[in-house]
C-alpha cells in the first residue's frame, strides 16, 4: 500500500465549476501536507500548504486536512481552463526533511 | 520562471552508462532536493543537501550518488543505467534546511534504450 493514495483521474468540469481533490493517507505522523500543481511538461509548483489539520484559503483555493480520516482535499472555486494541470498531493513529518508525493490527479476544466 | 535551473534537458543513453545531471538552485537558496518521476511511481523523493551536507535520503538505488558544491549547485550522478531509470528527474531549492516551499526545476528527461 502506498503512503499516499490519489485518484489519477482524469477529471473532466465544465468552466466555473467547484472542483473537489482528494488525497488519503496512512501514516498518521504525517503533520505537513502540500498542494503542487504541475503543467504538461513543466516542474511541480507549490500551490499551498498547510500544517496538522484544519483549512487553508488562498484565493480560488482551499486546502483541508482532516487527520482522523487521514483525508486531505484541494478544493478549486470558479475553476478556468488555466486550472487544466495535474494535482500532486505530499506530505512530511516533522523534522525529517522526506517528502511523499501522490502520484497526481489530472484535471481537465472545459471551456 | 522558478529560477531553477537544470541541465541538460534531455538525455538520451544506453544501458550500463553513467549520467550525471546538473542543478542551479534559486539565488539565495541552500536546500536543494532531488526527485525522480516517472508514469507509474509518481513523484519519488531521492535525497536533500543543505549547504552542502546530505540532510535526507528517500528512495535512491545505490547506483546513484549526489552532491552539492560550495556554489550550491548539485549534481545527480546516476551509473550502471537500466531501462527502468528512464525518467524525469527533478531539482527543488528552497531556502531554509527542510522547506515545505520548493520551487521546482524544469526537470531533465532521461531516456535509457
């Protein structure tokens, strides 16, 4: 079993959709979780972090950790074609420096 | 831009031959981490230098070797090549020893015939 599961996709919503990103965990000494977003053959780009659980605004953008159900989501308001990328979710514990990647979701918002 | 920078771009070789791939990190930054992607493993987390001093190591063969030079550029040594290793392989920086903020490189895709 991986350390992180996520939903390949692809995810395919109209423009101006809510888009909901999902990622589960299995170590429960996980405290770190990101969101990167990556462009076809681009590198992976920092989207938002955030530490234990709880929720994170920026902007369209909302990271929420739920660590009982080691479930973390990237939710996406009034999504764009711009927003058509892959989703990578990552985790780290505290003080190890190591990073665990999900293998990515791809999103697709229709014009 | 990440400011990151990676060479080359492309790498193509056969089996059994030693690479080695070269990172710039951003101006300023002293973490430089490694990362190998590939279509069934996702995104795997190889190893972490800070200013110099290995501080982290993830899923890397022991084929493969890295540093980081007073510069703080790093390099990706990568030896005794199988089809398997064929790959992008990443660069991130970030300024502080264990950063959740890294900036990615363009990455170098290696193909291994």
């Amino acid at each position: 079993q991986k350390e992180v599961e996520q939903d390949p996709g692809p995810l395919s919503v109209p423009e101006g959709a809510i888009v909901s990103l999902n990622c589960t965990y299995s170590n429960s000494a996980f405290q770190y979780f990101m969101w990167y977003r990556q462009y076809s053959r681009k590198g992976p780009e920092l989207l938002m972090y955030t530490y234990s659980s709880g929720n994170k605004e920026d902007g369209r953008f909302t990271a929420q950790v739920d660590k009982s159900s080691k479930y973390i989501s990237l939710f996406i308001r009034d999504s764009q074609p711009s927003d058509s990328a892959t989703y990578l979710c990552a985790t780290s514990t505290s003080g190890t420096y190591k990073y665990i990647f999900g293998t990515g979701t791809r999103l697709k918002v229709l014009a | 831009d990440s400011g990151v920078t990676q060479t080359p771009k492309h790498l193509i070789t056969a089996t059994g031959q030693r690479v080695t791939l070269r990172c710039s990190p951003r101006s300023g930054d002293l973490s430089v981490y490694w990362y190998q992607q590939s279509l069934d493993q996702g995104l795997q987390f190889l190893i972490h230098y800070y200013n110099g001093e290995e501080r982290a190591k993830g899923n890397i063969l022991e084929r493969f070797s890295a540093q980081q030079f007073p510069d703080l550029h790093s390099e990706l040594n990568l030896s005794s090549l199988e089809l398997g290793d064929s790959a992008l392989y990443f660069c991130a920086s970030s300024r502080a020893r264990g950063s959740y903020e890294q900036y990615f490189g363009p990455g170098t895709r290696l193909t291994v015939t």
